[in-house]
C-alpha cells in the first residue's frame, strides 16, 4: 500500500509526489503493475472551489475509460504480445496448436492448463460428446424464436434457459462456495458444467440454424468429431450413412481453435464480471455470449461480409478507403486493441481460407477482401493508426464459402470461445484469497444535491437527449386512430 515518506531507496518501485500536498509515496511495483488501491492513501483537501463529489478526502480514484491500460485479473491462460504478433495458449504458440492440436484437445490444455494425455484427452472428448444431448423441452424453447429470429439472440437465450435445468450448479441454490471451495465434490461439480456447455454449445447452434430452415433437430450423433457431429446437426436431412466433408470438418476444428480463447476481451471480460457475483456458470456464459454479439467484437466477421457485399467490385475499394478515412464508414476487420501488427491468427485463417475454397470455390468477394487489404496497409491512415487485419477480416470469407447465412457468423465465433469463457472462469473460481465481486468506481460528474421540485413548479426541459424521442405507434392502424374511445391519447407524429 502506498505510504508518505521521506525519500524512497527502493529500486522495484514507484515513488509518487502529491503537489497538493507535497507528501510522496513510494508504491511497490510487482509483475511490472502498481496496485490502483494504493492511491487510494493519496489524500488532500478540497482545492478551492472543487466538488465535494470529488471526494479528495477519500484518496485518488484510477481513471480508465475502456480499460486501455488496467489489469483485473493474474491469468496463466493466454498470452499476447500485440507488437510482436504472438499469441500462446498456456505458453504454446497457436501456431503449433493450429497444425498439431484439435479443438478439445486445446480446450482441455486452456481449461486444465496442460496437454492432455491420450486417455485424458478420451475421456474429456467423450464427456463432451456425452453432454451434447440436451433435454427434449429444449425444443419447444428454440421453437418459440420466430423464423428469422437472429440466431445469436437464440444462443444468448439458450445459454441461460439451459441453466434452468441444473439447480445442482447453481449458488444461488446450493450455497455460494459451491465453486469456490477447491474440493474433490466442488471440482466435480464445476468439470460436469464444463462438460454440459462445450457439448452443449454446438446442439444449441445448430438448433438455432434449424429454426431459421424451419427443420427437425438432429439428436448429437456419436462417433464423429466435435465439429463432425456440429456440421451434422446442422444439415442432415436423413440422408443414409451422412458424413460431414473432412476439409471443412478440419476447416471448422481449426477455426474453432483459432477462436477458443483471446485473453481479457470484451467477452471474457463480461463472463468474468458477471460470475464474480458468483452467480451460475451458465448466466455467465450468456452474458458473454451477449457481449461477443456487438459487431466491435465477436459480430465483426458478419460485418466484414457485409462491408464487403457493400463494396462490390475490387475497383470500389479506394473509394470506401476514403469514406473510412472521412470517418463515414468503418473498415471491419482491420484494428485490435492489443494487436499493433497484424494478429497472428488471421494469417492462420488465411491458409484456411486457401484449403476450403480448393473444394467450394473462391468466393466472389474474395478479391475486394484481397485489394482493400492491400489498400489499407500500405496507406499511411491505417499505418499511423497501426490498423492490420485481425481475425474477422477473412473468417467470414470462409464462413461464405461453407454456405452459412451472414447472422450465423457470430454463432461460429461464440461456440468455440466457450472454451475461452469457461477457462477463465474457472481460474477466477479457484484463484488464491478467493472471488472478490467485481464492482469498478465512477467519477460523478453530475448534479449536486439539490431538493425536489412539485411538478407545477418544474421548468420545461426540452431538445434533443434531454427528452424521450416521439415515438410513431406503427402497430395502431389508421382506423383505430379515428376512433374514438375512453382514455384514448393521440400520439404526437
Ligand atoms: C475481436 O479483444 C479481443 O481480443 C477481441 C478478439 C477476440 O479474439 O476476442 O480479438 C476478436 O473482437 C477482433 C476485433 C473485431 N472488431 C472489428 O474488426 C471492428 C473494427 N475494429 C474497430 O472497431 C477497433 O479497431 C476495435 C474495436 C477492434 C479496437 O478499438 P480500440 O482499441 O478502442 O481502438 P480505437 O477505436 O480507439 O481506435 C484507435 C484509432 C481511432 O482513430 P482516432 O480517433 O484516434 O483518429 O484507430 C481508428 C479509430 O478511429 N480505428 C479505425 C478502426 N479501428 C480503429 N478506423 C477505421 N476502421 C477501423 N476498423
């Protein structure tokens, strides 16, 4: 904790001199970071003037709007190094994973930590294959969805709706140390929920994918693959002896690793925010899922391809560099928050790409994808900015190519970050000193205290923000509007 003193010989440190008060403080540097909660000991008085909301009394706050540069959390899972293009997955570089490795074989490494043995990895494969059915009723649940119902407001739904089942894995059932004590029956319990939503992750999608075709579901078959049996679901139409074509079977499991897991993203972060309640697995997992959906984040591959179909022709390219360049359009794909180069999975996906379009052909749009990289990076916009590709820009060229319908992009992209998700939040359940909720300070800028005013006597407030917006009734019908009847209101339009 910081302290004042009176001059600081210490090496690993940071000493801090307070101008409003002349103190300093030496504050210990660990692991290259400071504790925010050591300015909380860097007190002052109230400058002249200053708002007592300021609270200086109370010590300083740490500013970080969009958490460019605050660590919540010591993780031994992923591993970034955005100048230098390196990701590693428990020390090893995706890269290596990406040849060698599967998708469960790594979920099991970023969950448990280590490489699995063959008969680990058996047993792992087997368990999430076993958890891939899910409970009949679910049908009637994925069925209440309309037709056209985005498939990734389906999944976000059927992660929660999946908890109801299992008031076994629930705190708030069964006592909220239930995942935190560490034991042989705590462990238990958190690996069976593990087991439930990885194999429960691809039922669900391809659920989703059936309601939008308006077909049967398929029942998990076994003896294929994890992404084997995904691609079944999702298309066998009671065809003898189906099985998925093996290069986008692969395609599909190399994807799926690429995507399992990218450190303290906007997802993970959600998962890991939402569980420090130490609410259920489940509801955590849906809430990550809602966060993966924003087209910032885990939504931008199906903004790639629309941003492409958008473009048309190679020749449009320059034009639409210009309109992001007038900050009219965004150039999806392209920019990270921790990659400065390009991130080192999509030259992965790239060479995917190249196997899948072997046997479905290139993808018209492939060519515009092709030139408006070529464009960006070499113009100085992007380069000043450090903008380069990222995993979306050309995952959903491949997603195209399979057939998938654009709002299916997403579903493709959260399937396989459940890995990452649950890996997380298992490591948050078991950390040293426990789960601590999960509760960031404000900096209150607003009203100060002021009374309650009647309402004859409030003054008009009016313009645009500072009122709700009219809204037109569209689902009232002329007629209806020229009737007459008791308590009716006429709408302004
Ligand atoms: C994923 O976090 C993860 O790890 C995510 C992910 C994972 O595996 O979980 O890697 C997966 O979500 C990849 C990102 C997918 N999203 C997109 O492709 C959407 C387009 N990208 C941008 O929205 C943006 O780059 C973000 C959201 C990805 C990162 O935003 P930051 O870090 O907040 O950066 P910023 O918005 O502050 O941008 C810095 C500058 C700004 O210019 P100035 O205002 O300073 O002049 O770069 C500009 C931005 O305007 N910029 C872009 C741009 N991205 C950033 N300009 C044009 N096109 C873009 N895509």
């Amino acid at each position: 904790m910081g302290r004042p003193t009176e001059s600081s010989t210490l090496t690993n440190s940071l000493t801090v001199r307070d101008n409003r008060t002349g103190k300093v403080y030496d504050v210990p540097i660990v692991d290259n970071s400071i504790q925010a909660t050591a300015f909380k000991a860097m007190t002052a008085p109230a400058a002249p003037g200053e708002r007592e909301e300021n609270e200086t009394y109370k010590g300083l706050r740490v500013a970080d709007k969009g958490f460019l540069n605050t660590a919540v959390i010591r993780s031994e899972i992923t591993y970034i190094d955005g100048d230098a293009g390196v990701l590693r997955y428990r020390g090893y570089p995706i890269e290596q994973l990406a040849l060698h490795s599967s998708h469960l074989e790594t979920a099991y490494l970023l969950i448990y930590g280590t490489l699995p043995t063959k008969p680990q990895l058996s047993v792992f494969e087997a368990e999430v294959s076993h958890h891939g059915v899910i409970h009949a009723d679910a049908e009637q649940f994925c069925r209440s969805f309309r037709y056209d119902a985005h498939p990734m407001a389906i999944l976000t739904s059927a992660f929660s709706y999946l908890g109801s089942y299992y008031g076994e894995a629930n705190p708030s059932l069964q006592g909220q140390s239930l995942y935190t004590k560490g034991d042989a029956a705590s462990l238990s319990i958190m690996d069976k929920q593990i087991y439930r939503l990885i194999g429960k992750a691809t039922t669900l999608a391809a659920m989703a994918y059936r309601v939008r075709q308006g077909r049967e579901f398929v029942t998990p078959p076994t003896g294929l693959s994890y992404t084997g049996s995904f691609l079944y679901q999702m298309d066998h139409l009671g065809e003898e002896n189906y099985t998925p074509n093996p290069v986008l079977e692969k395609a599909l499991d190399v994807l799926f690793l690429l995507h399992a897991d990218h450190e303290l993203n906007a997802s993970a972060t959600t998962v890991l925010q939402t569980g420090s309640s130490l609410v259920d697995p489940y509801s955590a997992i849906a809430a990550g899922c809602a966060s993966l959906y924003g087209p910032l984040h885990g939504g931008a591959n199906e903004a790639v391809i629309r941003m492409l179909i958008s473009i048309g022709k190679p020749e449009n390219v320059p034009a639409f560099i210009e309109a992001v360049k007038k900050r009219e359009k965004v150039l999806s794909g392209f920019g990270h928050r921790v990659y400065k180069t390009s991130d080192p999975r999509s030259f992965i996906v790239r060479k995917t790409a190249d196997e899948v379009f072997k046997i479905t052909g290139k993808d018209e749009l492939l060519e515009t994808a092709m030139a408006l990289h070529e464009a960006a990076m070499k113009d100085e916009y992007f380069v000043k900015r450090k903008l380069a590709p990222n995993v979306d820009f050309c995952s959903g060229l491949i997603y195209r190519a399979m057939g998938f319908p654009l709002d299916f992009f997403p579903v493709l992209f959260a399937v396989p970050r459940v890995v990452g998700w649950l890996a997380h939040w298992r490591q948050m359940m078991l950390q040293e000193g426990g789960v601590k909720i999960w509760r960031p300070r404000q900096i209150f800028v607003g009203a100060s205290k002021r009374d309650y005013v009647p309402i004859e006597a409030r003054p008009l407030v009016d313009g645009p923000k500072k009122t709700p917006s009219a809204i037109a009734h569209s689902g009232i019908t002329k007629r209806t509007m020229l009737a007459s009847f008791k308590g009716k209101v006429v709408p302004k339009l």
